[in-house]
C-alpha cells in the first residue's frame, strides 16, 4: 500500500475505495474462461500446487471449510472429493461463484457447499465458526493483506488451520528472467487471445510482483495473532503455501 488514502491495482496506485471495484471488472472479464486460462497459463501445474495445498490440510468429514476467493471451486470440490466436510466459498464476484456452482453441478452433483458472495475484508461468517481457512490466488487481490488475515483468523475455531497458496518469489536465481519474460511478454497474449481481455493478465501479473514475498508475508501473518506460522516453496519458489494455525 503506497498511502494512507491509496493502493496498488497492478504497478498502479489508485484511491483505496476503488481496488474493489477495479478487481470486481478483472474477475467478471476472466470467469468464463478462469480455469481454462489457469490450465494454458501454468501448464497444468496449478492443479499439483492445488493438490498440495490439500494434502497439507488433510481433509476431514467433521472438520467445516472456509475456502475464500474461492472462485469456481476448485478447492472446494478437491476437499470435497478427498472426503471433507461442509464448505462455505467466498468470493467477492458472483461471476465467479455461478460460474464455480454450475461446473461442480454439471461435473458431480449437487455437493455439500455453500456459495457466498462477501469480501474476505468484512467476511459474512461468524466468529470461531469453521476448522479450516483456505486462499488460493487471493490474497494478493485484497485492499489490505492484514485486514484479510485478520478476518481469517476471527473466523477460525480455536485449533484452527489457516491455509494460503499464492504465486511468491522464485528461490533459485536463474529462473527470474525467464520467469519474468514468460510473465510479462507470453500471458497477456494468452489472455487476449483466449479471454479476449490482455489488461486483465497485465493486472495479474503485476500483482504477483507487488505481492509480498515468503518471508514477508509470513511477517504479515504473524503480526495478526496467527501462530506456528511456516511455509513450502512450489516449483522454485513460483508459487508457496503457507500455513498458521488460531490457538
């Protein structure tokens, strides 16, 4: 956040009562074609991160999950489909949600999930109300990164697991050029070719750069009363999970 009145939106600053806004148009742009353009933009390895991210949580039939920016539940089915509990998805675009309930409809049936249409700033969820908090290529979408953590941790049961995978900062040097290159050069012409929007890829992009890297988002999460924070590297370092726990 560069002010007290601004943030970023990209490498832009816009006034801080816009971002949500802005996102908003981002995401209504992208969702008919989101997991289609998550499949061309990583090469399928987004599902192994996913997978991953689950296999740290280890799903449970009595344990409830919030999956925030939840978008077309991806998240939500894989903890369904592992054997999991309830889920609630919140994600701040009805696009998106309707676009997830129809997917998992047409693919399994009518599921244990509950669609939510709520900013993770101000979620409409009780206090201490679910096991398990999860974010997945969100966070780094939000206003204020700490006011999402903290509503994370209002949420979550005493005993309960805080779970976040998001694109970070590569760990092994070499990669970042062509990293960068791909980044900047490739996935905005994916983006206009496929979803017909290349601004919306520059805006992705660039808010992966703008994110805070491993160690400083783990900073962030500490400082709102999460504890036991750690985290995994993905792929170099192109993506990490990170996880916290309410005690």
């Amino acid at each position: 956040m560069s002010s007290d009145r601004t943030t970023n939106f990209g490498f832009q600053n816009v006034p801080i009562e816009r971002k949500n806004a802005l996102v908003r148009d981002v995401f209504n742009s992208v969702a008919p074609n989101y997991d289609l353009m998550n499949d061309l933009m990583s090469f399928g390895i987004h599902r192994l991160w996913k997978s991953s991210l689950l296999d740290w949580l280890g799903p449970h039939p009595k344990k409830v999950l919030l999956d925030v920016a939840g978008g077309t539940g991806d998240i939500a089915a894989r903890y369904r489909s592992r054997g999991g509990g309830k889920v609630f998805v919140c994600d701040i675009n009805q696009s998106m949600l309707e676009a997830g309930k129809a997917k998992i409809e047409k693919k399994s049936g009518p599921e244990d999930i509950e669609w939510i249409c709520g900013d993770a700033e101000s979620l409409p969820v009780s206090d201490r109300s679910v096991d398990a908090y999860t974010i997945a290529f969100g966070l780094r979408n939000v206003t204020s990164i700490p006011n999402a953590l903290r509503e994370a941790r209002r949420v979550l049961r005493p005993g309960g697991r805080f779970l976040c995978l998001e694109f970070s900062k590569p760990a092994i040097a070499f990669i970042n050029p062509i990293y960068d290159a791909y980044s900047f050069k490739i996935l905005p012409e994916i983006g206009a070719f496929v979803a017909n929007d290349r601004n919306a890829y520059k805006y992705l992009v660039e808010s992966i750069r703008k994110f805070p890297d491993q160690i400083d988002l783990e900073q962030h999460i500490n400082s709102v009363g999460l504890e036991k924070s750690s985290y995994r590297n993905l792929s170099g370092g192109i993506a990490a999970i990170h996880s916290a726990w309410r005690l």
